[in-house]
C-alpha cells in the first residue's frame, strides 16, 4: 500500500509542470490532510504489533518525498528564472534608481551661515567634548553641588560624575584654560542634551552656540553690539536687540535679549506670542567667579558671554513650527532645505 502511494506521489511529482502545481503536489500528499498524514492516522486500525514498523515506515515514506519535492521544486524554480530572463521580464542590465548628489542638512547649514557672520567679527570656532563632567558643566560655573540652579537643565547622567552636556557653556572654561593668558574671542558650537519631555518646541537633543569674548575693559555694551550685529545680519539688516535682566550662575550681570519679531516686525503676532518679541540669547558679563576658574584674574581681565539655540533661530527663519521634524530623519522635509 505504502510502495502504491511513494510511487503514485514520485509520478504526479516528476509531472508538475510549474510553482502552483508543485505546491498543490505538496498539499495533496505531505500537507496537513495530505495522503501520507492520512495514512499515518490509519495506524490506529491495526493490531498494535504492526502498529510501530507501518508508523516507522510512513514516516520513512514522508521523508522521502519531502527529499524529492525540494529537488523538483529547485528545479522547477530553475526553469521559471530562466523563462522569465528569456521574456525579459527581469532586465539585469537595467540600471537601479538613481540617489541625489545630496546637500548638508537645515542644522549644518545654519551652524556655517553662524560661523561666518562670527568670523567676521573676530571670533574663532571652538569645539568642546559632548560629553562632560559634573565639575566643567556645573561646578566651575559657578554652581557647586546642592545648588538650585542646576534645576534649570534636566541632566542625561552617565556616571556619578559624568554627563551628557546640558549647554555649551562648560566649553568657557576649557578654552579659558587652554588659551590663558590670551584675550579670547571664540563661539563654541555643539550639541547638548537634556533629559526633556519632547515636544513641538522642544528636543532632547538640540545644538547650542556659546560665545565668549575675554579681555582688558570689555564691557556690556560690547555684548549688545555683538547680539545686534549678529541679528542683522543672520535675519535682516534693520532688526532691533533689546535687553532684559535675567539671571544665570555664569555672568553677574545676566541678561536676556529679545529680536523683534521678524514676521510682524514687532506688532505683535501668534509666533511672538503678541509681544512682539522674540528670545535670542541668555548672556551677560563673565561672573568674577568664573573667569578665576579659567585662570583669568577678575581684577584685570572682563568678558562677556552668551548661549542661544540654533534650530529655534532657524524654524523662525525658515517658518518651521516643530523642532521634531530637524531629527526625524524624512526626506520630505530635510530636501526642502
Ligand atoms: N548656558 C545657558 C543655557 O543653556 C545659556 C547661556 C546663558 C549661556 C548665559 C551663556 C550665558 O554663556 O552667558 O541655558
């Protein structure tokens, strides 16, 4: 009966003339209710001292033909590829889909278009580790553990004393130390981190530019020259920079300025929240504390500093209304750029 069915099932094998055949071949007599399931099921008919050798040789039967179906079907799938490369449905020859040449990405192009308008004020670009200690990001900036205002940026930590950084402003004292006893005048650009919830306004990772002018009789009015000449010239040549007291633990006196807004020219609409203005920068004047941990003597030396973002100033420049889309990595939006 078992030789019947292996020759009956090796005949119709050897027959099937295409994939679909096969796979029917296969149903009918290895599949679930297929000829040779079925007549494993029969075992149970005979007397229980046949029951072992007929089991064994069914399966022996099933083996087989497994064997036989994956040659036929190696075969069958053989003469199918060379059917199809006579008809030419697949033209090997055919070149893929062509990629762009590619361009530099909305935050690398702001970062340059930075570069350039601070190059030509003097300023030299200075590039700080991303990773940072406890001391560079906080301490030497004047806020020592236990101080409130280390509340103000919401830490990634990666060890007791090791971080991810919250802001540019660790760089400060890096270059301080490494150019002492020079005058200084660098931006220091970068990416920073914080442990945020993420929404349309904010990122858990985002870049920052630091900038930090050290010499002999700096004064604010030198920082406001500076915000004032770089507004005009990253957004338009009449913008207006106005000041605010703030504080920071870095700079003694703190200050934060404003733009007008550059889509109502300071009327007062939906993007400046109907103020009129828009946030630049947090800065001020290099705090005593701060410019002795670089190395620099208050007595003799001053400075200026400041901090802003830079995808914010570029979804203002641009119109973009969520920061999500600048790490989202979607050609649809990054190509527009
Ligand atoms: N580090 C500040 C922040 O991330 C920004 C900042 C404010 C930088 C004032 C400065 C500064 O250099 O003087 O929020």
């Amino acid at each position: 009966m078992l030789d019947q069915l292996e020759q009956k099932a090796r005949q119709a094998l050897d027959a099937t003339p295409d994939s679909d055949a096969l796979a029917a071949w296969h149903r009918h007599y290895l599949g679930k209710k297929g000829a040779a399931t079925q007549m494993l099921r029969s075992v149970s008919a005979l007397p229980p001292e046949e029951r072992p050798a007929f089991g064994q040789a069914v399966n022996r039967l099933k083996r087989a033909l497994e064997t036989a179906f994956e040659a036929r079907q190696a075969v069958i799938q053989r003469q199918e590829m060379e059917q199809q490369l006579a008809s030419g449905a697949i033209d090997v020859t055919l070149s893929g889909r062509p990629t762009g040449p590619g361009h530099l990405h909305l935050t690398t192009q702001t970062l340059r278009q930075i570069y350039a308008i601070f190059a030509g004020m003097g300023f030299q670009v200075y590039e700080a580790p991303d990773v940072e200690t406890d001391e560079l990001n906080f301490g030497l900036l004047n806020m020592p553990p236990e101080h409130p205002a280390r509340d103000m940026w919401d830490t990634f930590w990666i060890g007791d004393q090791v971080l991810l950084r919250t802001h540019t402003s660790p760089g400060q004292i890096r270059v301080m130390r490494e150019r002492y006893p020079e005058p200084i005048r660098v931006i220091l650009p970068g990416k920073c981190y914080r442990y945020e919830q993420i929404t349309a306004r904010a990122e858990h990772q985002f870049y920052q530019v630091e900038g930090l002018a050290v010499g002999r009789g700096i004064q604010m009015t030198d920082l406001i020259g500076t915000l004032t000449e770089f507004a005009r010239r990253f957004y338009e040549p009449d913008r207006r920079i106005r000041i605010r007291g703030s504080y920071f633990p870095f700079t003694e006196p703190s200050i934060e300025a404003d733009m007008d807004c550059i889509l109502c020219n300071g009327k007062g609409c939906r993007v400046c929240k109907y103020s009129g203005w828009l946030e630049v920068c947090g800065a001020g004047m290099v705090h005593p504390v701060v410019l002795q941990n670089g190395g620099y003597d208050p007595e003799e030396w001053s400075g200026f500093a400041f901090g802003f973002g830079v995808e914010r100033p570029a979804m203002v420049k641009y119109g973009i209304d969520d920061i999500r889309y600048f790490y989202g990595n979607d050609l649809r939006f990054s190509t527009q750029f």
